[in-house]
C-alpha cells in the first residue's frame, strides 16, 4: 500500500481561521484513494524527522514569535527536506515565516527559515476579504479563498508567485501577485480553509510528495464549494 507521511508544524499555536482543515483534506482525499496516511503533530520542543508532506498555518503575532524561534533550531534540517523536495504548506503567519523575515509595526523583526525568497513587513492597513487568483498549476486553473493580512509580502529571485490576483490584494496589495513557490515550497495568504475549496490544489501537492498522479475522485460537492467563491465581490 502506498503511504504518505505528513507532519503538521505547531497545530496548537498556529491553527486560526480552519487551517486544520487542510490537514483533514489531505487525509481524506489519500484515504479515499487507498493511500495510507501518517499524520504527525510536532509542538515546541520536538524533534521533527523526514516527512513527505510539511503543513504550518497561521496564528496571531504572539503564537508566531514562539514558533520563529523554535524554526531556527530545525532550520538546517528544514533547508535539506526543501532541496530533497519534500512538499511544503504554509499559510499566512506560516508562509510569512518560510520567507526571511517578519517585520512588525512595533516589535524586533521575526526571522523565517529562508526556504522562499521572501520576506514581510507590516502594513498600515488590514487587507480582509474574498481572494480569486489565476494559477497555471493546476487544471481548473482558480484558486479561492479568504484573506486577513495586514502583512505586506515581496517576492524575489527564483521565488515565483502561486497566481494571479483577480480579486483581492494577495502578497502585498500592489504586484497583483498571491503566494509564492519554490521547488515544492509553497506559501499563501488564503484561508477559510485552503485546501478544501481547491480540490485540484490539495492533489496537485499528492501528486508532488508521492510521485505519482493520483486517481480522479468524485469531487462535485468540492467544485460547488469553489464555484461559490470565485470571482466572489470582495
């Protein structure tokens, strides 16, 4: 039997706004398809070990400086598990800290673990509405979900963005971009939860951690979910 090994980075600090939902779509969508699945949470203090699959999400500024500074101690193993490809998720204060740095308004900056090149400062304005982004990685080529950032994301070098804004403000309100990419690295800004509303997404990051494309599933219910939102008025 085929198996996938996901290790679910610090669910009890960064878990706002349904991210573990995601995790339960990944579960679900490798169950459904006769994949077997190991699902690890790692807390402060643990020790982490290779996975196929890495998820953090987001949390509120005081969660996210205790989880900075215990990346930095798995930085180096972190870095390695990028460039052997393993498939990484991280969703609004997780995807600011894959990046080099968080910036507050007030406060020291938090430092990422550097696996995109990216980095956040704090802006003067709460960006809080429905997202749709353009994507070319994926079938339906749409992407949906909510945002609540105040956060402001620039993108560099061989880091590219998830999409296309087409509603929304994404990574900063300015480039028209949302989320980022490198290798098997991927970062956004949407919740509400994520991977539940793209399908085609949550299977694209199957198909990267196994190798191998995964059979079609009945997906209807999930297709309504996303045609409920797309293109939805912010």
């Amino acid at each position: 039997m085929t198996k996938i090994k996901i290790a679910h980075l610090y669910p009890k600090l960064l878990n706002i706004y349904g991210d573990s939902g995601n995790i339960l779509t990944l579960k679900k969508r490798c169950e459904w398809r006769g994949i077997e699945v190991d699902i690890d949470e790692i807390n402060i203090g643990d020790n982490i070990g290779e996975h196929d699959i890495y998820f953090i999400g987001g949390g509120q500024d005081t969660q996210q400086i205790e989880v900075a500074a215990e990346l930095q101690k798995h930085k180096e193993f972190l870095t390695k598990e990028r460039d052997r490809m393993a498939v990484f998720l991280g969703i609004c204060g997780g995807y600011q800290l894959l990046g080099h740095y968080y910036q507050p308004c007030n406060g020291e900056k938090l430092l990422g673990i550097s696996l995109l090149d990216a980095y956040t400062i704090a802006g003067n304005k709460r960006f809080i509405g429905n997202v749709t982004v353009k994507t070319d990685l994926i079938e339906n080529e749409t992407l949906v979900g909510f945002e609540n950032h105040s956060g402001l994301t620039y993108i560099n070098g061989s880091t590219e963005p998830l999409g296309t804004i087409v509603i929304g403000n994404g990574n900063n309100g300015q480039d028209k971009t949302e989320g980022a990419r490198f290798k098997n690295v991927f970062g956004t800004y949407l919740h509400g939860s994520f991977l539940p509303k793209n399908p085609k997404f949550a299977d694209y990051l199957i198909e990267l951690a196994l190798g191998i494309k995964p059979e079609p599933l009945d997906d209807s219910i999930e297709d309504l979910a996303h045609k409920s939102l797309l293109n939805k008025a912010y």
